[in-house]
C-alpha cells in the first residue's frame, strides 16, 4: 500500500501531522473535527476546504453543508473577518438559483468550484420557511450529482448532530454512515464536524463508527488566572506517525499586526495558527535533523569583552553554538555585557537578536548611543542597524509553544523585510522569573532546555542572563545553581564583592571543553 499526502496548509498542524493528513492513495481523507462551543471547529472545516479549493488545478467541486450558518454570512465570514486568508484571488459568485445555496468561483484558470448551502432539516423547518428541506438523504442525492457532473474534491458537512433528528434518528444514522461509505468509494475527502458529547451520549456515531482516519479535538483551557486558551489535539491518526499532545492555537482576524514579534497579535496572516507544544517542537526538530547533532565550531568567539576573553586560557574559550549564561547580581551591568556580545558578532559579519523582558527598545537605542563599543548596533541614521534585531517582550498570555515557535522563527529570519537571513547570535536578557511576564509559562526550566537544543539546531550561539541574588558567590549562599551547570555549556557568575575594593568581578563555573581561570576576574565596564 502506498500513501498520499493533504497538506492542509495552516501554520503549525502540518508540523504535528508530520506533513499533513496521510491517507492509501487510492482512497481518501476521512476527518471528525469535535469541539465544544465556540472552539473554532466551524472555522478551521472552513479554512481547510477553502485552502484546498485555491489549490485545486482541475476543475473539481467542493461541497460545504451547514445547518447553523447561511451562505451569505459564511462569505461574508469569510471575505471580511479573514480576507480569503490572503489567498489574493478573486471570488465571484454565480446566478443565485435558491435562497439557501450560493456557488463561488476563484480566480484560477481551473473554474473550480466552492458550493455553499444551508441544511434545513425537517426538524428545524418551520412550514411558512422558504427552500426545500435538506437533509442527510438530500445531502447524499446531491453529491451523488454533483460528481456525476464533474470530479467533487471535498465535502464538509457541520454540525452533523442537527442532522439526526429524534423522529426518524436510526434511519438519518444509518445514512449518515452512508455518506461515508460513499465517499470513500468515490475517492472523495470528508469532513464532519461533531458537537462534543458526552462519551454516553450515544444520539451520535463514534468517531470509530465512522471509521475516522484523522480525529482533532478542540477545546478551552483553563490556564491560569482563569484565562482558557485554546487548545487542539490529536485523538486519533490512523495512518500516520504524529506529535502526541496538546497543543495551543489562536484564530486571528484581517486586522492583525505583525510589528509586535512575539506576542498574541504576532501571526503570519487572517485564520487558525497552531503551536506545537514546547515538546512537539524540539521532537521536530530532532526528526528534521535526523539526530544529528550540529556540533559547536572549533574556535573560540569573542565574547565582546576583553575580560570575558580573559577568563579563558590556552587560546581556548566558549565557540559557535556554544551556549552561555551569565548570573548576575544586582547592578553588575549584565545587558551592557550581553550588548558587547551582538556587537562583536556584528563586527565579523553576523546578524545578531536581542530579545529584552527588561529594557524596551528605546532604552536600548540610548544604551548604544552613549557606548561608544556599542557603536555597530546603529546605523549612520541613529536607528537600530538592519543586522542588529531587538524585541522586547510585553506581558502577554501566550502558551509556551508559541513563545517558542516565535522565537525560533526570528532566528529564521522572519518578520523582517526583504529577504529573510538568518541569525547566527542571540542575547536573551533576562530568563528570571520569565513566568510572571508570561503566565502561561509554568514550567520555565524545560522551556529554556529545550530552546538551548533547538538554538543550536538553527545554528544559533546564544547568551542567557538570568538574576542571581546578592551574595550568591558566597560561601554561605544557599543559592544553587546546578540547574544551569547542567543545561548550559558555559555558565558565567557576574557579582560584587567588597573584599574586592567593590569592583565587578565574574568567575567562570563551567565551561565545557575549555582551560579557565578558577580565581575571580575583574571587568573593567569600557575597556575597549
């Protein structure tokens, strides 16, 4: 048996279906789409027939059933709430033959074909209602037509539940599961949309009646300080290999904004985005790497200052996908350090990011202006330089995997005008306490563990500042940084010690592979 592929187009779900919904080729997709109300499932079936309808190429007919919605508002849906999702096509609409049945055409030379109609099941009709009824039986004649007239692509049919009313219930259930016989047969994909139910209902077939290839489930959950984020997961893949778990998703209209880069209003256009979790996502990156771990260069960087250097012996240091962290008390300049290190990246050529929870972006372009070693972040118009990136990230209820997939798609080089170029190094000032800007994020050791392995899988050197109490270099500290002995490959301990006449100093606690001094080392803040 071989397999086809149906990409389906939306950020995100193709990743966790590795690639998209597989299915034998000479069959089709058969996919239930369960949610409770208001989760989206209307309009993800939405999305899904309209991105396949603009890649159709041959002429076929795709069929979308609705019980609730009318044809007129799911076009207006459509075209005003999320502008045909940027499909830049032209929809025109043919002669309109019944009220409750509307027919689009795109733009394409292949004269495909969108069917919008209204389902009016007996049950609902009132006897002065314009229209026929329509029901599951009329549903299945009219396909049936349909593709006796030409090749039918797609059907969607949502709600299916208000299609199966209590008089006649056994019989409307058994076509229903006729319709899916047929489709199959007719090589046809199928969408159903379900109410959620409760598992003893049993008023609607199981997803296993209709012998479902692909299951989604879409809910509402209850995060913290009681906001519910949307959430999508996989129930059942039938022919695939896909990312267990759950994972987050945002509906954004044609009024978005792309100039806040990570964030809620952050998204790459109108329609439904999903966030693999943090865990889907490295899993990802793995596979797409197949294991291979990139491995760090050969040669020690410049750190971006001369006693950072310094701390490092025998022409050794931390190299090229290396990743480092400073702990730093309080008032020991940590953000001007970690400044220096874009700027020595800028100096050989690289582009740089540097992503602040503590400076906005105008206290960063003062900083810059008033060090003169931070003088290549700028350019000759006083405005950030184009390799030199920074974001500052403003308290919002976001899930981890969309903090992640954000951040690892600036890397990539997105969000920026003209053509994306990668970044090569990035400063993350500051990691502490990152829930209480984000808080959704509860588990922040995992999520800083696993953005270090996907850095370095994107070819990234990175540098995290993370806060350190007062004292903490000392002996009677009970501060322990052991969690960053184990995730970092350098780990640097910025501090003050009065015994040192007050200077800064810093000590290297671990670097890997690397001679270094065991000794405290003082920095002078401009040596140049």
């Amino acid at each position: 048996m071989t397999f086809a592929t149906l990409k389906t187009g939306i950020d995100g779900l193709d990743g966790i279906l590795a690639g998209g919904i597989r299915y034998p080729d000479d069959a089709a997709v058969f996919l239930c789409i369960a949610g409770g109300p208001g989760t989206g499932k209307t309009l993800l079936a939405l999305e899904l027939i309209v991105r396949a309808w603009f890649g159709c190429t041959d002429g076929a007919t795709f069929l979308y059933y609705s019980v609730e919605h009318g044809p007129d508002s799911i076009r207006k849906k459509l075209e005003h709430d999320f502008d045909w999702f940027r499909a830049q096509v032209r929809i025109e609409a043919g002669p309109r033959e019944v009220p409750n049945k509307l027919v689009l055409t795109s733009g394409n030379a292949s004269s495909s074909q969108l069917v919008l109609t209204q389902a009016r099941p007996a049950a609902l009709q009132q006897k002065s209602a314009r229209g026929t009824t329509i029901d599951i039986e009329w549903i299945l004649a009219e396909i049936e037509n349909h593709r006796l007239a030409g090749p039918v692509r797609m059907v969607v049919i949502d709600n299916v539940g208000l299609l199966l009313t209590d008089l006649e219930y056994f019989e409307k259930r058994a076509v229903l599961l006729e319709v899916r016989r047929r489709l199959l047969e007719h090589r046809i994909h199928g969408i159903f949309v379900m109410e959620e139910a409760h598992p003893r209902d049993l008023r609607l077939p199981s997803a296993e009646e209709f012998s479902t290839d692909l299951m989604l489930h879409l809910s509402f959950r209850e995060e913290a300080t009681d906001f519910k984020a949307r959430a999508l997961e996989i129930s059942k893949a039938r022919h695939q290999y896909y990312y267990r778990g759950v994972h987050h998703f945002s509906i954004a209209g044609r009024g978005i904004k792309r100039d806040v880069y990570l964030g809620a209003r952050n998204e790459r256009g109108p329609g439904i985005h999903v966030y693999p979790s943090v865990a889907a996502q490295l899993s990802m990156a793995r596979d797409q790497a197949e294991f291979a771990v990139p491995p760090r260069g050969d040669q020690p960087i410049d750190l971006g200052h001369p006693d950072l250097n310094a701390g490092f012996l025998h022409g050794s240091g931390p190299a090229h996908r290396s990743s480092t962290v400073l702990l730093a008390e309080p008032g020991t300049r940590a953000t001007f350090l970690a400044l220096r290190f874009l700027a020595a990246g800028l100096r050989a050529g690289e582009r740089v990011l540097f992503v602040s929870t503590r400076e906005d972006r105008d206290a960063i372009r003062r900083i810059c202006q008033r060090e003169p070693v931070l003088a290549p972040c700028l350019g000759a118009d006083g405005k950030f330089a184009p390799d030199f990136r920074v974001v500052y990230l403003h308290p919002e209820f976001i899930a981890p995997g969309k903090f992640n997939w954000d951040l690892i798609r600036l890397c990539q080089g997105g969000h920026a005008d003209g053509e994306p170029r990668a970044v090569t190094r990035l400063a993350f000032d500051n990691i502490f306490r990152l829930q209480d800007r984000f808080p959704l994020i509860t588990e922040q050791r995992f999520l800083i563990a696993a953005m270090l392995d996907m850095l370095r899988y994107e070819g990234v050197t990175p540098l995290f500042v993370d806060m350190a109490p007062n004292g903490a270099h000392g002996s009677d500290s009970d501060f322990d940084p052991s969690s960053y002995l184990v995730g970092f490959d350098n780990v640097l301990q910025l501090f003050f010690d009065e015994r040192l006449q007050g200077q800064p100093h810093y000590r290297v606690l671990k670097s890997v592979g690397n001679d270094y001094r065991h000794e405290p080392v003082a920095i002078e803040w401009r040596k140049p």
